[in-house]
C-alpha cells in the first residue's frame, strides 16, 4: 500500500472521470459506439476506484474513530484574505455519498446506451464531467472548493437538459439553473459571513470546513437581539441555497420540470445525487456551524418536512405521467429525510443519513426504468401503458423490487432508513420536546406514518397498470411503426401485441441495474455495514444541535451565558 | 528645462512611446496599407510594454505624476487590454469590410489604429497622474479619440446617433467633472492630489470644505459615473453600443470603466480620510445597487446582442463600484473593518476578470462577423450577408461554429460568476469585501453594516438574474438548430483576440493567485490599511457601542 497512499488514491478517483471525458472527446469522430464504450470504461474504472477507496477507508482503524481519511492540500488562492486550498478528504458523512456518485454515474452512462443516439460525444462528456463534480463536491474540506463543485454541477446538467431532454426541455434547464443559483448564491453570502466571523474572533483566517466548524463552537455567531441574531440570519441564508437543491416544499416547482424533461442518464444523477447535496450541506455546514438556529428552526423545518411527505405523496396520486409520478414520490421521500435530520435524535439522523443513500438507488433505479419504458413505449402515460410485465418479465422484475425498495418493505434497504427515521421522530415527539410541542410532534409523526400508507398506495397503483392488466400500447422501436406513437398522452387502442413482442432487457440495461439491486438487498439484509462508518461522523455533525435542542425544549437557555463569556 | 521635468518624461516614457508610435501611424498612413496600421499599434504597445518594463519598481513622484503599485497596475491592465483590442479593432475592419459590400472600400483606416494608440496613452496617463489638472488631460486624451473612433467605424444613421449622443453627453459629463475639480481646487487650494489629501484631513471640518466638499463629490461621481456607464450616467451605452461596431463596442464597455474606476479610486484617496463623511460610501453603495438591478433587468428584455451586453457591462459598472464603497467605507475609520484593503484590490481585480470576458466576447462576435440568411437556390439569387447582430442570430452556433460557440460559453459563464471561472473569483473578493465592513457588528437597520451586507445579497442575487439573460444566449446557441451558416469573416485578428481571451480566462481560473496579488499590491497602495490584525482583534464592544 505504502506505493499508492491513499490521497493520491482519491485524487486519481476524482479525476479519472476527467481523463475518461478527454478520452471520449479524442474518439468522438470513431462514432457512438466507440464514445459509449470509453464512457463506461472511464465510469467503470472510477467506480473501481471508488469501491477500493471505500474499502481502504474501512480498513482504516483511525477512521472508526472519526478521523477523516486521505486528506488532501494544496494552497489554490492564498493571498491577502484568501486562503483557498485544494483540500480533499473523505469522512463518514461523505463516504457513502462518494460512493453513490460513482455508482450512480455507471448507471447514468448505461441508461443512455441507446438512448442517445444525438451528439453522443457532448453527452458522454458532460456527463462524465458532471461525475467529477459530484465526486469533488462530497469530498471537498475546503469552503470555497465545496462552492465551487457545488455550483459546477448545474453547467453540465443545464446542457444535458437543454439539449438532450424532452419537449419542455428549454424551459426546464433555465428554470432549473436559475432556481438553484438563486437560493445558492445567498448560501455563498451565509458561509462567507461564517469565515469572517471566524477570521476575526479566532484572529486566523481559514476557509477550512473542519476548522471552521471546530471555531464556531468557541466563537459561536450571536444568537440574542444584541448580535441581531446573526446565527439565525445566516442559518436562514444557508437554507436557501440548501432548500431549494432538496427540495423541501414549498421551493420544490423546479424539481417535477426538471425530471421530466431531463434525459434519463440526467435524472438518476438528478435525484440519486444531486438532490442529496441540500441534506449534506445541512449536515455539514448548518448544524455542526449553527447549532442554536438549528435548534430554533428545528420544529418548523420537522413540520416542512413532514408536509413534503404528505404534500409530494397526495400530488403524485394523482399525475398521469409515470415520471411526473416518481418526481414527486422524490419531493415525498425527501420530506422524510428532511424530517428524520430535524428530529435530532442519533437514530433519526442515522437514519436519515442511511436514506440518502437508499433514496439515491431507488428513484435512480426507477427513473432509470421509466427511460426503459419510455424507449420502448414512447409514452410515459400510465392510462396508455400496460401489461409490460407480460412482454418484459425482468424489467417488470426490476422495476417492483425498486418500487417495493421505494415503499420501504421489510428485508429492503428502503425499510431500514424509513423505519429509523420514523422511531427517531416518536422518540422526539414522545419524551424529548417540551410539553407544549408534544402533541404537534405526536399529529406530525404520525402523519408521517400516513405519509408511508399514501406512499405504497400511489407507488403500487401505478406499478399494477403498467406491469399488469391488459396492453394498452405495443412496443416502439424496430417493430416498423414506431411513428404512429409519437405523440403520447391519447391512450392509443390500437396495436395488438403479439405474443412473441418481447422487449425485455438488454445486458447494458442489466448491467445499470444490477448494482443498484445487489446494494437495495445488501443494505436492507445488513444495514449495520453501511450504518455503522457513517455514524460516529453524523452524530458529531448533529450533537451540538441537539444539545441547543434540548437546551431549548427545556428551556435551561445557555445561549446568553455563551454569548458573554465570549 | 529643470530636472523635475526631465524626471517626468522619463516616468512618462511609456506614454511617450505610444504617442510616438501613433504618430508614425498617421504618417505612414499614407504610404502603408490598412492592416499596416494595427501592426504599428501592436508594435507601439509592444514597445511601451518594453519601456514600462524597464522602469524602476520604486514608487516615484514627479510634476503631478505619481508612479505606485496603483498605477502600475492600471498602466499594465491597459498595455494588456490595448493589445487584445487592438486585434478585435483590426477583426472589425474586416468584417467592416464585408458590410459595405465592394462599392465602398472604406473598411478602415489607418489613422484608426493611430487614434486608438492615442487613447491606450490618455488612458495611461490617468493612472499615473498624481494632480488633477493632468488627470483631467488624460480624461480628454480618452475621450476625444473615442469620438473619432465612433465617428469613424460607422457612417449608417445609426452610427452617426452613436457617434453624437456619445460626444454630446460626454462633454456635459467631462464639463460636470471640472466642476468638480475646480471645487476641490477652491477647497484645498492645490492642484496636486496628495496635498488637497493632506489639507481635507487637517482641515476637514472647515465651513468652506463642508459646503463645497458635498457637491464636489457629488459632481466628481457624475463624471466617473459616465465612464463607468453607470446610473444616472448610463442610459446612452445600450444605443450607442448598437450603433457601432463590435470592436468599438469591446473598447467601449472596458477603456472607459478603467478611467471611472481610477477616478473614483483618486477621490475616495483623496476625500475619505479627510470630510470623514459617511456621503462618499452611501453615495456609492446607492449607486451600486440601483446600477447593477438596472443594467440587468434592462438586459433581460434585449433581443439584439450589443444592446443586451451594454445593459450587462451597466450591471458590471454596478458590481465594481460595490468594491470601491467599501474601500471608502474602510478609510473612513480604520479599525473596525476586518479587510479595509480588501474593497479596492477586489474591484481591480475584478476590473480585469470583467474586461478579459468581455474583450472575448466582443472578439468573437466581431470574428463571426456575418451569417448567410436563409435561401434556396429557387428563391431567387442570393441575398447578402447579415451582421450578425441579434440574439437569434446565434442560433445553433455549437453546430455551425463550435470552438467559437464554446468560446462565448465560457466568457458569458464568467460574466455570469459560474465557479471556478475568473468571474466567481472576482465576485468572491467583492463579497468577501462587503460583507468585511464593520465584519463583526449586528446587523441592524440603518447601520453600515446593514448597508453592506444588504448590497452583497444585492450583489449576488443580481449574478443570479445576470445569469438569465447569459443563459439565454446559451440556449440559443446549444438549444436551437439553424439552417443559415455563419461566415466568421472577422479576420484571424479577432479570433486570436478570442482564444487569447479564453486562455487568460482559463490560467485565471486554475491560477487566480497571480492576478489577485498584483490587485492587492495595487489597492493597499492607493488606501494605506489599518492592519488587518488591528481590526480582528478589536473587541465586540467597542463596535456595539458605536
């Protein structure tokens, strides 16, 4: 080992990507085939890499113990006030997260397979320059390198909107890049007021995130009407460029027009990773940095999250479009994350962290499927779609074990997250909220637990239309009459399937999905693997806040006595 | 002859030597051909790069000039910028050419590349002047040849407006200036920068200064507002851009926001410290913010590409000035701020990243040059070639023209702030300077601080409207398919000037450092900073108590 130290290791992970990009450009003029087959090479060797990486860190005794692993640093902008540095790291709250972006950026590049036949060459580089965005973003340890990422991911996916999606696609990619620049842009002002204030009450100016977190809790930002609440004006500033990326309710419009009119391999990055990146800030800059304003926005940021769940499962009863559908289940599921982190208990956080991950393989898994179908089909309406499961037993296979996932059944990974974060939240409501709160957290838990009855509801409705029932809608391509279904969305009643029209999988559709299976059985057969690394980080992350929280709930109020022994 | 003005050609040689070199453009215009000219103009610069180099690094003072980190840096950003445009100007000529068609062989003079020299050495002559009344000489030196410039590339109607409105209006801005200056005159009772500096601050609180000092500043703003194009001196750029060509219009949108950001750097030198007015920076502040909201709401309704980018480079006009308040806010008093410095070094740094976009930009529009309109060999013969000039005209660039498509991308991603390109490190250093004044106090209403950070959320949430009118440009060129190819007639010239733009870009974005240390150097000169530890270590209380 002693040959490939492990920092070097990270950076070759993060880069490879970036190589595999220029090597898909240089063959551009081979043709598609030869642009795919080096994108998934590239994506391939990366998640090799990556998987290596990860079991490095495992191996690792220091990282037990919170320590971050292959830390990285090089001085980028050290000068006057700056001091950016190039510093890359991986720890618990960003190990499964790294992990999940090089997995989900294979299934991205198999998805398009043979869906993208336009222009193939800018597609599989953007896409391959998007996995180094993602990858950089959960490993980045510097404030300004984590912008920077963070930020950057909107270049590539605004172009694979805007030139490879569907009809609204226009729309949608400028919607969507100005929705999530807006809110991010306050949530630069809010972090750069961190650095300052740090720089002048530690007399060291760092842009460091573990530094600056460690700094804030000697030097915590004024939480009274004397320092006029700054820590809850910059809390509020970080929200929203972390709300919006979530998305919680109500600043989650950009999020169904962006699904639906990205191109597949766009979705699952779309929502495997990218929506996670809201949850991460949260985890990595809000609580550990500004832990009494989180303790005061707890409550209303628990309520939002459960009226996403209830809000994102009531409207996804009633979409027509599959995809529209999924979208929305992901603005549902996401409210339960968002719940699970402001419950504030150690399994509910543990939990919600666990989710991001399995949200991650599920909506990727199944907007992944929905692109399947939707080559196949030409149509994304369920009243049009039907008995697929007769003509396409394995992706109807593939499609109920990530719906089952989606739903949370026992024995998947999905039960595990959502069950955690359904007893952190009654453990909350039950003793750990003061008793003018109890019943508001008791009704908004338990609406939770209704959230859950919604989800399954609207999940296996529409999964009996389209794999079951009678065929409403034969297959499209080679089959000679694939233009009379351009337009979707008119129920068409003609086409009579034979009983030979089998368009089951093929193995690059195998190949994209298999990975994403093994992880939902593994991590639902013995979650205590994945649990396990990522906890002593989260709650370390989430302790602070949770202590202000309690502070709070019984009313002890330490906040001033803080502020003045400053 | 004494030696004191021996010592000020010596300090003047580069300015000298472009006043030679354009000298021997106007002569040998006529023996030389057109392209001679924009040689001549290159090697001049070239040459006055070599002089400047080879001058002492030591701070200097001679007879109202002034030689410091500060106006090297301007002389500098100048003799660079002039070489860019000097090859978009050269690209103009011959897409000029094209426009009025064979009939006319008027694509250009070479007096042209003479009277830019003239500019590029006014335009020196700004940054290095130490005393108003050579200060004012070189605001004429840059702005007589802009006329003839303007005058000289367009003879259409619209090219006369340009060319009137921008001469009209800028001799009331250039008359308000006087005024200023003859105010600080009958203030300090000097012509010479560092005294009227010295004499405010022993003097500040005098009757005479206290009436008149308002005024002046208020008059001195006005005329840096107009170089600027800021409000309320803004409203002329979006026609007169339109007007002109795309080589005037990259001269334009950046020649002139050096000279109103020198301006407004001498004054804040000069003022602050002295009339201790919270004015200065209020004035500034209010201007920056109601700047940038209307330069980019007005962009966001622009079909043609000129008209859309001068509403931008008013916007940019807006960013800059958020840096310079709050250099003024931190002379005003020292101690609380945590980066006093920071304000000006951040608006020269952002100066340049502004200025290498958008020199690109112009550069490849003027290299693109025109497109063939739609035409079937059916319809009759074929029609001419088309300026490219609106929006639409960009349609499917990525297909027709992809390494100038990517090209555009890039300069409009960095105007627009996108990290890691030089736009997000520009604008960084704004927000970080910003929200530095009175870094440590409550945000409470009225204070300064509320000031500051209400222009930064101003600041940022204007990159993210900005952003709606680049993308714009964006998805014309990526999202639509067209049928009518594009010429790219604008000469190899100005395609060097765009790939060149996009390589700076590039090394500014990997490499920020080296461009930033040579702002900071040049900032800290021009408003000596309380040292930073000074303010860092000052406690809470004191600044509740203000």
């Amino acid at each position: 080992m002693n040959g490939f130290s492990p920092h070097a290791h990270l950076l070759l992970t993060i880069a490879a990507p970036l190589v595999g990009a220029v090597v898909a450009w240089l063959l551009g003029s081979r043709g598609l085939s030869a642009v795919r087959q080096s994108a998934a090479v590239s994506t391939v060797v990366t998640l090799a890499l990556a998987a290596w990486l990860i079991v490095r860190y495992l191996a690792e005794p220091s990282t037990a113990a919170g320590l971050p692993f292959a830390l990285q640093e090089v001085p980028w902008l050290t000068e006057g006030i700056f001091d950016v540095r190039f510093s890359l790291g991986l720890d618990g709250l960003s190990l499964w997260m790294f992990g999940l972006a090089a997995l989900l950026s294979l299934t991205a590049v198999l998805v398009s397979w043979d869906a993208v036949q336009d222009r193939p060459v800018g597609f599989y580089v953007l896409l391959l320059v998007l996995e180094t965005a993602m990858l950089g973003v959960f490993a980045a340890r510097d404030v300004i390198l984590f912008y920077v990422f963070f930020e950057f991911t909107l270049v590539p996916l605004f172009f694979l909107i805007g030139i490879w999606g569907h009809e609204e696609r226009r729309k949608a990619a400028v919607k969507f890049f100005i929705y999530t620049l807006a809110g991010s842009v306050l949530t630069f002002l809010g972090l750069l007021t961190i650095v300052l204030w740090h720089a002048a009450h530690a007399n060291v100016v760092t842009f460091d995130i573990e530094a600056l977190a460690d700094g804030m809790m000697i030097h915590p930002l004024p939480m009274t009407a004397d320092g006029g609440w700054l820590q809850m004006i910059v809390f509020l500033a970080l929200l929203a460029g972390f709300a919006v990326k979530v998305p919680i309710v109500p600043l989650h419009t950009w999020l169904p027009l962006a699904h639906v009119e990205a191109p597949t391999g766009g979705s699952v990055d779309l929502a495997g990773v990218l929506l996670k990146l809201g949850i991460y800030g949260f985890l990595r800059f809000s609580m550990p940095m500004l832990p009494e304003a989180t303790a005061m926005a707890a409550p209303w940021l628990f309520a939002l999250g459960v009226a996403g769940i209830i809000y994102g499962a009531l409207v996804a009863l009633v979409q027509t479009d599959l995809k529209r559908l999924i979208a929305y289940s992901s603005v549902s599921h996401m409210g339960y994350i968002v719940m699970g982190l402001f419950a504030l208990t150690p399994v509910a956080t543990e939990g919600a962290n666990l989710q991001l991950v399995n949200h991650g393989l599920s909506s990727a898994g199944l907007f992944a499927l929905v692109g399947m179908i939707y080559e196949r089909f030409h149509t994304r309406n369920i009243a049009s779609l039907g008995g697929i499961a007769a003509k396409a037993p394995w992706l109807a296979v593939f499609f109920m074990l990530f719906t089952f996932s989606s739903i949370g059944l026992p024995g998947l990974n999905g039960f595990v997250g959502e069950f955690m974060i359904l007893l952190g939240s009654f453990q909350r409501a039950w003793d750990g909220v003061s008793i003018a709160w109890q019943s508001a957290y008791l009704v908004m838990a338990l609406l939770a637990v209704a959230g859950v009855v919604l989800g399954a509801w609207y999940m296996l409705w529409a999964t009996e239309r389209v794999m079951f029932g009678g065929s409403r809608e034969p297959p499209r391509a080679g089959h000679g009459h694939a233009d009379s279904h351009a337009a979707s969305g008119h129920g068409h009643d003609h086409g009579h399937p034979t009983p030979g029209d089998r368009c089951d999988l093929r193995w690059h559709e195998v190949a994209a999905l298999l990975p994403l299976a093994v992880f939902v059985f593994w991590i639902g057969l013995a979650p205590g693997t994945f649990l396990a690394p990522a906890a002593p980080a989260v709650r370390k992350a989430t302790s602070s806040s949770a202590t202000a929280f309690a502070a709070r709930m019984h009313d002890t109020a330490p906040t001033v006595a803080r502020i003045d022994s400053r | 002859m004494n030696t004191t003005s021996l010592e000020t050609f010596s300090l003047l040689a580069p300015e000298i030597v472009l006043v030679i070199a354009a000298l021997v453009a106007y002569l040998g215009g006529a023996f030389m051909g057109l392209r001679a000219g924009w040689l001549v103009a290159a090697a001049g610069i070239a040459a006055s790069m070599l002089v400047a180099r080879g001058q002492a690094a030591d701070p200097a003072f001679s007879a109202g000039v002034s030689i410091d980190a500060f106006s090297t840096f301007i002389r500098w950003t100048v003799l660079s910028l002039g070489i860019l445009l000097c090859l978009v100007q050269a690209g103009d000529l011959f897409a000029s050419a094209v426009s009025r068609g064979p009939g006319l062989h008027r694509g250009g003079t070479c007096e042209e590349a003479g009277t830019f020299l003239l500019l590029l050495a006014g335009l020196s002559l700004v940054g290095v002047a130490g005393d108003l009344v050579v200060l004012f000489a070189g605001l004429e030196l840059v702005s007589i040849p802009t006329y003839i410039l303007l005058a000289l590339k367009r003879t259409d109607a619209r090219g006369q407006e340009a060319g009137l409105k921008y001469f009209f209006l800028s001799l009331v801005a250039s008359a308000i200036f006087l005024y200023a200056l003859a105010s600080l005159y009958g203030i300090a009772g000097s012509t010479d920068m560092a005294a009227i500096a010295a004499s405010l601050s022993a003097d500040g609180a005098g009757r005479i200064a206290q009436a008149m000092l308002p005024l002046a500043i208020g008059m001195a703003i006005v005329g840096a507002a107009f170089r600027l194009a800021a409000v309320p001196m803004h409203f002329y750029a979006p026609d007169v851009y339109e007007g002109t060509s795309p080589g005037n219009a990259a001269l334009l949108s950046t020649l002139p926001k050096v000279a109103g950001i020198v301006v407004l750097a001498r004054l804040v030198a000069m003022v602050t410290p002295a009339a201790g007015p919270d004015l200065l920076w209020q004035i500034l502040v209010v201007l920056a913010a109601v700047t940038m909201t209307v330069g980019n709401v007005m962009a966001l309704w622009q079909s043609n590409i000129r008209r859309l980018l001068a509403c931008s480079s008013i916007a940019h006009a807006g960013y800059l000035m958020v840096g310079v308040a709050a250099a003024s806010a931190g002379a005003v008093s020292g101690g609380t701020h945590l980066f006093a410095a920071g304000g000006m070094s951040a608006t020269l740094f952002y100066l340049a990243t502004y200025a290498i976009a958008t020199i690109g930009l112009f550069g490849a529009i003027a290299y693109l040059g025109h497109r063939w309109p739609e035409w079937t060999a059916t319809s009759g013969p074929r029609p001419p070639r088309e300026e490219i000039s609106s929006v639409d005209d960009l349609d499917g660039l990525s297909g027709t023209n992809p390494v100038a498509a990517f090209a555009i991308t890039v300069f409009l991603l960095s105007l627009a702030g996108i990290p890691p390109l030089p736009g997000f490190w520009g604008k960084l250093a704004l927000a970080l300077s910003a929200l530095g004044v009175d870094g440590t106090a409550a945000i409470d209403s009225g204070s300064r601080r509320a000031w500051f950070v209400g222009v930064a959320v101003v600041l940022v949430l204007n990159a993210a409207i900005a952003a709606a009118y680049y993308l714009r440009l964006i998805a014309a060129m990526y999202f639509k398919t067209t049928k009518r190819g594009v010429q790219a007639d604008g000469g190899l010239a100005a395609g060097v000037a765009m790939l060149a733009c996009l390589v700076l870009v590039a090394t500014v974005s990997i490499r920020p450092r080296g461009l930033l240390a040579a702002a900071s150097r040049a900032g800290e000169s021009l408003t000596p900073v309380t040292a930073p530890s000074a303010g860092a270590s000052q406690s809470p209380d004191t600044l509740a108590s203000r």
